[in-house]
C-alpha cells in the first residue's frame, strides 16, 4: 500500500509535472500569442505609419495643388493687371490722340483766324490805298484848283500889267534921272521923286522890279510866246526867277 501511494505519490507528481508542463505549453502559447499580437501591433503601428506617411503624401500634394492654385490664381491677378494696365494705356492714348485732335482743331482755328486778320489787313491795306488814291485824286484836284486860281490871277496880273501898260503908254516913256541927282536925295535923307509934271512926283526906283512887284508884260509875253512855240520854257521843270519874289 505505501508503494501504491508511492506510486500515486508519483503519479500525482507527474500530474502534477504535466500540469506544470500544461501551464508551461499554455504560458508558451500565451507568449506566443504576446508576441503575435505584438507582431500584429507592430505590422498595426507600420500600416498605420504607412497610412500616415501616405496621409501626408497626400496632404503634400493637395499642399502642392493648393499651391499651384495660389499660383495661377495670382497669375491671373497679374494677368487682370496688365489687362486693366493696357486698359488704362488705351485710355491714355485715346485720350492723348482726342487732346492732339483738339490741338490740332484749336491750330485749324488759330489759323482760319490768322487767314481772316490776313483778309481784313488785305482789305484794309486796299481801303487805305483807295483812301491814298482818293487823297491823290483830291490832291489833283486841288492842285487843278490851285492851278486855274494861279491861272486867273496871272490873268488878273496881266489885266493889271496891260492897264499898267497903257497907262505907261498914255504918260509916254519913262523919264531917266541922273545917279547924282539920286545920290543927292539919298544923302539929305529924301525920298527921291521924280520931278515931271507928268509922273505927278512919283517915286524914282531903279529899273529893275522890286519884291512884291509885278514882273514887266515882257516876260509874260516870251513866256506865252515860248509856250507856243513848245522851246525851253515849255519843257522845263523848274524856271528859277533871280532877285525877285516870284509873283
């Protein structure tokens, strides 16, 4: 009986060695199992990594892309920039272009004014010359005037002189007096007069006329003789008379 209980002693020891080899398979397994699920967590924490780094990938090229759109948004902000720039730059020109046509209208004008001062000047130097041909014309006419006043009072001077004449004629010729008797008057300071009765005392003067007096009926005689004759007198400019006043 011990023995048996030795034996069941033993075999309890074995049971219980199995038991212990049991746990020890089990607590293996356990471990196995750790270390698949650490495996598991492992290959979790990779697939997670992989998804994060593609996550980012992602996030990088969505970055990228938004970039990109930022940058062909501001391509066509500049783009609206120069177009608004050569919008402003047309309307410069065309408004430049209106300011040289408007110039160029105030020039047109400016010289359509100048043509019509020109015009009234053209008149106007035409007036004066009227007014100058008119004054010539009215100076002729006065001159014409002047000439037939002259021509009648040559008339009335040779009507006188021819009455003078005649009445030198009807008192015979002139009387001739000595120069000591006109010497003698003149040093006792008396006016020399002629003592026939037929001058009635007039004045003795030297034979030769005085400023003031008729030139003799000789000269008008030659003069109108010469005139007729067309000679020198006729044909001369200017006669200068010598010594006396020229009437």
């Amino acid at each position: 009986m011990d023995r048996v209980d030795v034996d069941r002693a033993d075999m309890d020891r074995v049971d219980v060695d199995r038991a212990d080899m049991d746990r020890a398979d089990v607590d293996r397994a356990d471990m196995d199992r750790a270390d698949v699920d650490r495996a598991d967590m492992d290959r979790a924490d990779v697939d997670r990594a992989d998804v994060d780094r593609a996550d980012m990938d992602r996030a990088g090229v969505d970055r990228a892309d938004m970039d990109r759109a930022d940058v062909d948004r501001a391509d066509m902000d500049r783009a609206d920039v120069d177009r608004a720039d050569m919008d402003r730059a047309d309307v410069d020109r065309a408004d430049v272009d209106r300011a040289d046509m408007d110039r160029a209208d105030v020039d047109r004008a400016d010289m359509d004014r100048a043509d019509v001062d020109r015009a009234d000047m053209d008149r106007a130097d035409v007036d004066r010359a009227d007014m100058d041909r008119a004054d010539v014309d009215r100076a002729d006419m006065d001159r014409a005037d002047v000439d037939r006043a002259d021509m009648d009072r040559a008339d009335v001077d040779r009507a006188d002189m021819d009455r003078a004449d005649v009445d030198r004629a009807d008192r015979g010729p002139r009387h001739e007096h000595t120069t000591e008797y006109v010497k003698e008057a003149v040093m006792t300071g008396v006016i020399c007069r002629c003592d026939e009765p037929r001058c009635n005392r007039g004045l003795v003067k030297p034979d030769i006329v005085f400023f003031g007096e008729d030139l003799p009926l000789r000269f008008f005689q030659l003069r109108k003789a010469d005139i007729a004759k067309k000679a020198d007198m006729a044909k001369c400019d200017l006669l200068v008379v010598m010594g006396d006043g020229g009437r």
